[in-house]
C-alpha cells in the first residue's frame, strides 16, 4: 500500500536528509534536475522549491524564522522528493492511479516545522488570554479549489472542476478523458497525474510552542470533513486518558459520518496526538508504526459503535481502550520527535478484509473515497 510504504519510510528519509544537512555534507546529492528534455510539473515544481529552499538570500525569511527552519525546510524538500520517486520505482507498488496525502511533523526543543501534501490537516491547541481552549489551524488543505493550485493544474493542460451532484468538490481531471477525479492538488503517488499539475512538493509551516500550547492534531480528511478544528481539539481534551485520546476522536468521526451521510461510505480516518508536556504518555495514534502498541481497525471502532446511531460530539468520552502510546524517534536520534499521517489507500480488497485481532495498522483498514472511477461524468464546457 502506497500510505503504509510512505508512513514507514518517509520519517527514515527526512531524518537522513536533515542529518546530511546538519553535517554539511553532500552524500545524498540530488541528480541534475537540468537534463534535456522536457520537464513536467513535478520536477518543474521542485526546481522552484529547490531555489526557495536555498532562500539564504532571502532575508525576510531569515529574519522572520530560526536557522532550523531552513535546515528542516530544505530536509523536507527532498526527503518528499525522494519518496515519490522511491514510490515510481517500487515494483510490487502500483500508484499510477493511487496515492495518499502526508501531513508530516518535526519538533525540535520549541520548534515545530511541519510539510504537508494533500488534504490531510494539522490543529493546534492552545488556551487564549482568557484561558479558553481555542483551535488554531497550522496547515492549508491543498485542494484544487485554491487559486495558486488550480493555475498550476491548468497551467499543465489538466483540467479543474466539480461534478454536478458535488458541486463543493473541486477535483483535478486528465486533459482528455473524465478521470481520475482526484480531490486533492498535493499527493504522493498517482501518477497518472503528475504530468497535469499535481506534485507532491509540501507545503512548510513553522510553529513556537508557547506555554499555552497543549497539543497537536495530525488527520486525515475524514476527520475534518464531519467535525470541526474547535470540536476536534474539545474532544481530545476532554479525553481522561491521553493514550486514548486517538481512537476517541476516530469514533467520534465514525459516528458523525453515520449522522450526517448515512448512505456514503466512511472517509479515512487516521489520527495522531502529540502532547507537549513531559509526560510520559505524550503521544496518541491509531496507527501502531515502530511502537509497542494495541493496533485498532475501523472495523473495531465501527462495531464498537453499531449501536450508537446518535451523535453527541462534543460530550466528555468514557473509553480505556487504549490506541497507542509512545515517541516515534526515526534514527534513533533522540533530540528528534518526527510524526507523520498518511491519508488511506486500499487498491486491495482482501486487506480491508483483515480479521479483527490481526497484528495490522489501522491504514489498512479503510477505504480511500478520495479518486472517483465510476460516478456519471459531464462536459464543463457543454
């Protein structure tokens, strides 16, 4: 699966990259990207955030942000990049026509640089001047609906627009046929696509933890699309245990798509906590990569929940099943805190099948909505 692949090996990559960085050596040392011929949007796009990266000249950006922000830009710029080409190459991977989102975080000491591809999102909580829990979002969801996304899209011959039953979805079509209809201008993978506008450069935002800060929210589009920044964050603090402040906020998603779209099927729904304080349990996720920790499927959380057809959002959750806990430290550096979400793939049926029990991570469990095949299709222009 194309988000499993890049939820084990992105934070490898990313650490890699910032500690050639850090050194100052150049082992890792991008191909030319001058080479003759044509170049599509993808590597277009990364020329330019190659320039951007080496912004030392930019003295704007050098004043407003600290050096580490630079360090880790320029890690995340070719970390991602190395990832899509690493999923190209893959032989036993197809994502021609599949992919996934990535919202990808680095904290180091009061430093919170964050890259994001795609729709996935990352919130903030926080407490205001009068002591209120309020949400601040971090992230920008890179649909095809943004201005700057759409003209780059269009720029590359494909094609911006929504079906007549959706009209508040924009999705990105190829130049001559009615597919594949992604939601998203941002991904890894689908590269059927990446001649036509989508990339999967991220976008980099920065962050300083002040002592207001309580936490952070890393999720995929399910989680936004039925529940808001402000619910979200009210429910993880309203959650007695920490460890299970992930798997509160999936079941609190599961049951609002049953509320509000009792005839779709259920988004992807992955969600990662980091708490800020010392303790030790300051790290909540429903996918139990490199940790020590009780995987949970959709299909727990969904039958858990087959008898609570009501929704109540923001009531306090009274659950101990426990998700996961624990630091993820690629590299074994541990000066580092790295958490990555990956939006869900399943181009394989038997794996959205597995038996509850199984040793699995809740990426395999549920359906991606994201790419339209099958739906009646229309002419824009007719």
């Amino acid at each position: 699966m194309v988000a499993k692949r890049v939820r084990d090996h992105l934070p490898l990559k990313l650490n890699a990259h910032w500690e050639v960085s850090k050194s100052g050596e150049d082992a890792l040392r991008e191909i030319n990207l001058n080479t003759a011929g044509s170049m599509n949007s993808e590597q277009t796009s990364f020329l330019t955030a190659d320039e951007e990266s080496r912004a030392s000249v930019d003295l704007e950006e050098t004043e407003k942000y600290p050096e580490i922000f630079q360090t880790l830009k320029e890690s995340f710029l070719k970390a991602f990049k190395v990832m899509d080409r690493d999923l190209r190459t893959h032989a036993s991977i197809d994502c021609f026509c599949s992919g996934t989102t990535a919202v990808t975080l680095v904290k180091q000491g009061p430093h919170i640089v964050i890259g994001n591809v795609g729709d996935s999102r990352a919130v903030l909580g926080t407490r205001d001047k009068e002591n209120s829990l309020i949400a601040v979002q971090l992230t920008v969801d890179l649909k095809p609906n943004l201005p700057a996304e759409a003209e780059r899209i269009r720029k590359y011959k494909g094609r911006v627009f929504a079906l007549k039953d959706e009209p508040e979805v924009a999705r990105v079509w190829l130049p001559n046929s009615n597919a594949p209809g992604l939601a998203m201008a941002r991904a890894f993978g689908d590269f059927c696509l990446k001649d036509f506008g989508l990339i999967s450069v991220p976008e980099i935002s920065y962050w300083h933890v002040s002592e207001k800060d309580e936490f952070i929210v890393l999720a995929t589009d399910g989680i936004w699309d039925v529940l808001s920044n402000k619910e979200v964050v009210d429910i993880v603090a309203s959650c007695r245990a920490r460890t299970s402040a992930a798997r509160a906020l999936v079941e609190t998603a599961v049951r609002a798509w049953r509320y509000k779209y009792p005839t779709s099927k259920v988004d992807d729904c992955a969600v990662v906590c980091l708490f800020f304080d010392s303790t030790s349990n300051n790290l909540s996720t429903v996918s139990n990569a490199n940790a020590k920790v009780q995987p949970v499927s959709m299909d727990q959380v969904e039958n858990e929940n087959e008898k609570d057809n009501n929704i109540n959002v923001l009531t306090s959750v009274d659950r101990s099943g426990t998700v996961g806990s624990g630091k993820v430290v690629p590299g074994g550096n541990e000066d580092l805190d790295l958490d990555v979400d990956v939006d869900l793939d399943c181009s394989k049926e038997e794996e959205m099948n597995s038996e509850i029990g199984t040793d699995w991570s809740a990426l395999e469990g549920v359906s991606r909505v994201n790419t339209l095949f099958n739906l009646p299709r229309f002419d824009p222009g007719k």
